[in-house]
C-alpha cells in the first residue's frame, strides 16, 4: 500500500485514494466536443467518501449543448482503480487516459484518445500544484491529465425517454474531435472557485488553456491561490501561486477578468458566462452540493512576453464555473 501511495503522489492522474474510508472524493473531467462542435459532453466519474463512512461511485453527465446533467449512483464496490496507472472502472464503464467506453442507460460507446497533451512533471513538481502536491492537508488538490487531444469514436446516445443502443440516428461521431482531461481530489471543492477551460481557439489549433483562483484554508487561516496554464504550439507558459505570479481578478455581471503576471509573461483573460447546468459537487466527501457550469462560455485570451504580444484568441466551447461567496477571491 505504501509503495502505491508514494506512486501515485509521482502520477497525479492515477487514484490518490488508496487508504481513504471517509470525507474524502476523487473524480475525473473528461470533456469531449464533436468535430463540427454541435456536440460538447463532459463525463465525470468519481468516488464519494463521506463524514459517516457511506461510501459510492458516481458518474456524472453533462451535455453542454442541452443545458442537462445527469448523476448516476452506483456500489463502492463498482468502482476498481488500478494500482499501477490511469485505469478506472465504475461498472461496466472504463477511463483511462487512452480511451473511455461507457455503458449508461441512454448513453453506449467508445472514444479513443489521440496525441494527448499531459502536464510535464519536473523536478519537486510532479503537476501543476508544484510543491503543494506533497502536502498532506489540502482541502481540494487539481491534476492535469491531457491539456488536448483529439477524439476518434461514436456513442449512441439516445432520448432521455429511450434506452435504444442500436438506433444509427441517433449515433454521434466524435472523430476528429477535440478532447481534454482533468481531475480533482481532497475533502471538499473550495469555498469559493472561479475555473476556466478552452482548447478552442480561432487563431490557432494548437492552444490550450486553463485557469483557476480559489479560496485555500492554510493552517488557521487561509489564502487565495491561483493556477493557469497555457499551452501554445508546443510550449507551455505556467502561471501559479508557487512561481511567484500576481493574479487580477474583478467579476462584474456576466464577465470574469483574470490576469496573471510572471516576471517576462502576462496572461489576460476576459471570459463571459454563459447558460449551464447544476453538477453535483463534494461537501466533506460527499457529493452533496451544487455549482452551475457551463460549456458555452467564451473566453477572450492575449498572452504577452517580455511585453510583446504573441497570441490573442478567443477560446470557444469554454467550460466556466464561478461558484461559492467570490467577493473572498477579489478582495
């Protein structure tokens, strides 16, 4: 067990949760969107461990396009991770990093995974916490699994009112989607949030983004940290609490403006809230809140070294979630 445990702190993509009986969660985002972008779907699967020692695994569905969510509850004993990489099964359902295949009533199918983009580990920072992956205390801990990849597979899907497998029309073909990943695991989702994500760019294919500040409780007291990557053709600008970076953030209406600041990078970013749907969310383990997210925000991006502009976009099928009291995170 120890040997596993101490593997998994070097792979924040593999189950984090060896040992665990109560208040703790773990899940996965899987989002994937259709070549033509008339379909964007985020798939999480995860464990819930909560204050009493109840224990279940859980996916959640999303259809950014419909504005609909759907949890479905399964045993404890349905989730199996594996003790030596990125594989997960939740019934008859599988994840990895490679591939998912899903068998949910209405939803039936398999996506491959290609070209993925994982997060480069480094010395002392095995993810894009840092060094804050080997405290043992975090209320909420983020991973990275791939920044963008691109899809090749169907899933029937059906009506909400059907569970027909085999009906062609309703088959949505994947291929030459994009797709990214990620996970989260701790206690709880922090007090207050406000998350980002788009690897749909127009003025490039090859870009990626993803951004965060978050309420942190820090023995006693708290802090407001902060993580962004962005990936551009091949090269990834990071933008953290731990790399000494400033973060601007003012919500106004619909709008959410994030600047991050390195000494020879800025990142702007602008992004506009748009309609969502309620996911559930972890509460000491147990997936008993709510936050809104949506997968039809926009988020327009500049991003600036040593003072020069090199990439100005607007990022499309945007996930975005502002959630819990934010006014902590502007102050």
């Amino acid at each position: 067990m120890l040997l596993t445990k101490l593997r998994s702190i070097w792979n924040p993509d593999h189950f984090q949760g060896w040992g665990h009986q109560k208040r703790y969660f773990e899940g996965w985002y899987f989002k994937v969107v259709s070549a033509d972008e008339q379909h964007a779907m985020a798939f999480i699967p995860g464990i819930s461990m909560g204050e009493n020692g109840d224990q279940h695994a859980f996916i959640q569905v999303m259809d950014g396009k419909a504005c609909t969510a759907e949890y479905h509850r399964f045993d404890a004993a349905d989730f199996r991770p594996s003790e030596h990489a990125f594989e997960v099964w939740v019934g008859n359902n599988f994840f990895s990093s490679k591939k998912i295949i899903l068998d949910l009533p209405g939803i039936y199918g398999e996506i491959q995974f290609k070209s993925t983009t994982p997060w480069p580990k480094m010395l002392g920072a095995p993810g894009i916490m840092g060094w804050y992956s080997f405290v043992p205390f975090m209320e909420c801990n983020h991973g990275i699994v791939s920044l963008d990849h691109r899809l090749e597979g169907k899933l029937q899907i059906s009506p909400a009112n059907e569970n027909d497998r085999i009906n062609p029309s309703h088959a949505v073909n994947f291929t030459n989607g994009k797709g990214y990943i990620e996970k989260d695991w701790g206690r709880s989702f922090p007090r207050a949030y406000v998350w980002m994500q788009s690897n749909h760019f127009d003025n490039s294919d090859q870009a990626s983004l993803m951004a965060s500040a978050a309420h942190i409780p820090w023995l006693g007291s708290h802090f407001i940290g902060f993580i962004s990557g962005m990936w551009l053709e091949n090269r990834l600008f990071k933008f953290a609490t731990y790399t000494g970076a400033r973060k601007y953030l003012k919500i106004e209406g619909e709008n959410v403006e994030l600047v991050f600041k390195n000494p020879k990078t800025e990142l702007r970013i602008l992004a506009k809230q748009a309609p969502g749907t309620a996911l559930m969310s972890p509460l000491s383990g147990e997936m008993k809140g709510k936050i809104q997210e949506s997968l039809q925000a926009t988020l327009q991006m500049e991003l600036l070294e040593n003072g020069q502009r090199i990439f100005e976009g607007t990022g499309r099928n945007a996930g975005l979630e502002v959630a819990g009291t934010v006014a902590v995170l502007t102050t």
